[in-house]
C-alpha cells in the first residue's frame, strides 16, 4: 500500500520539475537566443516479488514479477534547434545561421552564447551591453605593406576604433585600361586646336602625394601619322601648373627619358609593344607579360631641408596581347573602360560593417575600406553538455567535448549574419501542449496518493 503513495509522490515531484522546466522556456520566449530545456522521466527501480524461472519439460518458463517503485527524471535538456531571425538593421547585431557559439572574455574565463546583441564601449571594444564581456576573434595586422588576419593566432578582444584615422597613402600604381578608337584619323604636323580636341583622347584623373593632395594626371593620346596602328601618349601632372612641367616618363630598359612615349598594336586591336620616345621598341622580342610605364610626379611642396623631391609610381597598361584589363585598339568610340589608383588622402573611420565570414571591415570618410577583424566562433562535439552560466552564456562541462575555434562556415559552423538577431527556438503551441499533458500527469499522481489514502483508511475503519 505505501509503494503506491510514495510512487505516487515521485511523480507529483518530478512532474513539477517538468512544469517548471516549461515555465522556464514559456518565460524565455522573447529572450534573444534563448534554446529551450526538454525532461524526460525514466522508472525507478522495481522490486522484485519473485524472480523467473526456465521452462521445463513438464512446464514452460515462467516471467519475473515485479513492482514499479515510481520514476524519476531521466534528463533534462538543452535543445540547440535554430531559432529564427529577426532583422534589427544594427551594425553590431550579429546572428548565427547553423552551429556554433560567440566567444565572450570576463578576464581569463571564456563564454559561450547565441545571443549576438553586441554594441560598442567608449574605447571601441565590441561588447555584451548587459554585463562587458568581450567579444572574442583576431585582429588585422599590416604585414608587408598588406592587411592580414590570422586565424591561427590566439583570441584576442575585438576593437572597433571609430574615429581613428588612416593616414594618406601616395600613389604607386595606376591601372589604366581603354579603347582608342581607329577610326580616328591621324593628327599632322601643325594641327590646329580643333584638329586636336576632335582627333585626341585625353584622360585625366586624380592621384595622391604622400601628404594625401590629390595631382591631376592626364594622358593625351594621338594617333601617328604615317606609321598603322601606332599612337603617341603624352603625360602630363598637374598640366598647366609650373610643376607639371617636369613630368617624365621612364620606360624599362630605355635610357630616354621624357614625358612622351608611343603604343604599337597589332591588327587584331591587342596591346603590341611599348617604344620610347625616341621610336625604338623598347620591349622587342622580351615584351614583359605586364606592360609598365614610371613615371616620375613632382612634388609641389618643399621638405624641410628646403629641397623639393619627386614621387615615383608605375602606370600599369595592362598585359602584352590581352584584351582583359589592358588598353586595346578597336574601331569603336572611345572609352575609359577602367582607371583605378592606390593613393589616397587621410580619413576618419566613419562606420564598419560585418560579413557573413565574421569579417569586420572599417569605412574610412577617404573612401577607402580597411579590414579591421574577424569574429571567432566556437563548436562543440556535445553542445546539450555544455552548462548553462545565466545571463544567455554557457561554459564547457566535462561533457561538452572542448571547444573548437575558427572561423565562419569551416568545420560545421554556421554563417554570421550581420543587422539580425536569432530569436528564441520555444514554440509556445508545443509548450501549452506539454503543460496539458504535465498538468494531467500531475494530477493522476495526486489521485493515486489520495485514493491509497482512502484505501488505508478503509483498512483502519475495519475494526470498530
């Protein structure tokens, strides 16, 4: 008789933590990342009234008897379903698409979270609002003149420098790639201006000194009479200042020097040869697979040992041959298909942005886009061991397996999503459902105790 009140009573009690569990993920329903906990009971152990026995020749087998003595719970657990996403258009609001973990730093102890709602401090660290922790991935660094990230480093804090400056860089190539048109007749001798500004292609576009002013370079190409498929360029910075006047142009393994040198294509409109401005081909049969011209810019200001000095950079015609990215000879109007430079002026880090790989790139006020980081994730062989810490953040258990860093969509991690939030994976018809069928669990258990009550009752009420 008090086998079932005492059964009874372990389910009043486990029926409760499972009532409390829902509770907990009804709660939880807005919280931003938020995964859902599940229990699942088991039965406790059964006494054994008597045991079985092997059939015979005279008798077949007989089963074990046996009284349940109630259950208990089995597990409860973390359920790492996707939950969905929810856009917030916030630059530091990132989710996660598929597995993995943010990595958050309170000191030397490391945290684990969905939820992505990060914004910045006052000295630029990309943070939880709610409690500072850090946000955990590499920052870039300059090596060799080129911005890398090294994923195979240490973690490190993250940080966004907003208004910090990226100083002027002077110009060291310029991409030059457009199509002259043959049709255009040659100038002569003494061509008059109209002549000139109907027969001529001039193209002009800024480029930078190391004080980060921008210099007009204009190039003027001209068909050349009496020689087919053959065009003059002439460089000019700065044209109509008094430093343009000393322009030069250097082409490679030529000892002439002027701001003047001359293009030769072949019949099919492909790049041919470079000459300099003597008329002899400079390239010959060792034409390079990319064509280069130096040039040789002024500088207008004076240093301060009060001499002036010159800046170098190369002009990039393209491939010898090609018709990708070079400059080409076609019967057709003419065209600036491509003019691009790597100079630029001082700006200020104005904004960033995130892409799906976690990579944090800076939006300078010159124009230019610096990589700034790269947010690490972190994956687990058992992500339900892990332990939850509160405040949205779990640490790795015993049974959680280590954690596994790197980067965005390697090794079964998921896609960041930047400007969007995961929302809570509880699904609150499902969890209504459950609270029927626990509230109906918990009070069949409250009718075993009070009707084995009434029985002992009736047992007492038998002597009078």
């Amino acid at each position: 008789m008090l086998r079932s009140l005492y059964s009874g009573v372990s389910g009043l009690q486990n029926h409760q933590v499972r009532m409390d569990v829902l509770g907990n993920n009804i709660s939880n329903v807005n919280t931003t990342g938020f995964k859902k906990g599940r229990v699942n009971f088991q039965d406790m152990l059964s006494q054994t009234m008597s045991g079985a026995a092997k059939p015979t020749d005279e008798v077949g087998g007989v089963n074990p008897r046996q009284v349940g003595l109630g259950m208990i719970i089995a597990s409860i657990d973390t359920i790492h379903t996707q939950g969905s996403l929810q856009t917030t258009g916030v630059l530091t609001d990132v989710a996660l698409q598929g597995n993995g973990f943010f990595i958050l730093k309170d000191g030397d102890k490391s945290f684990y979270t969905r939820n992505g709602a990060f914004s910045l401090d006052q000295n630029g660290y990309l943070v939880n609002p709610a409690n500072g922790q850090k946000v955990q991935g590499w920052l870039a660094r300059t090596v060799g003149g080129q911005t890398i990230v090294n994923t195979s480093s240490a973690l490190e804090d993250l940080v966004v420098p907003v208004g910090s400056k990226d100083p002027a860089f002077a110009t060291t190539e310029v991409k030059f790639a457009s199509n002259l048109d043959k049709r255009v007749e040659p100038l002569g001798p003494t061509p008059t201006e109209a002549e000139s500004l109907q027969r001529s292609w001039v193209s002009s576009f800024d480029i930078y000194d190391s004080f980060g002013r921008a210099h007009m370079l204009q190039v003027t190409f001209s068909r050349v009479e009496g020689i087919e498929n053959r065009w003059r360029a002439v460089v000019e910075v700065d044209p109509g200042a008094e430093v343009g006047t000393n322009t030069v142009v250097e082409i490679p393994g030529s000892g002439n020097a002027s701001n003047i040198f001359y293009l030769d294509f072949d019949n099919n409109g492909a790049l041919q040869s470079i000459l300099d401005d003597a008329g002899g081909e400079v390239a010959g049969d060792n034409v390079p697979a990319l064509a280069r011209v130096y040039f040789d810019v002024p500088e207008s200001d004076i240093t301060p040992e009060g001499t002036a000095y010159r800046q170098e950079f190369s002009l990039n015609l393209g491939d010898i041959g090609s018709y990708r990215n070079t400059i080409t000879q076609f019967g057709d109007l003419f065209s600036t298909k491509m003019i691009e430079q790597n100079g630029h002026s001082m700006g200020y880090l104005e904004t960033f942005k995130i892409d799906q790989q976690g990579v944090i790139t800076g939006v300078y006020s010159n124009g230019t886009n610096r990589t700034l980081g790269q947010i690490a994730l972190a994956h687990f062989t058992n992500p339900g061991g892990l332990e939850k810490a509160g405040e949205n953040t779990y640490v790795v258990s015993n049974n959680s397996g280590e954690a596994r860093v790197g980067t965005s969509g390697v090794e079964g991690r998921g896609r960041i999503i930047s400007g969007a939030l995961e929302m809570s994976n509880v699904d609150l018809a499902e969890q209504f459902t459950d609270m029927i069928v626990t509230q109906r669990g918990f009070q069949a258990n409250s009718r075993t105790i009070t009707t084995s009550d009434q029985m002992l009752q009736e047992l007492l009420t038998l002597k009078r």
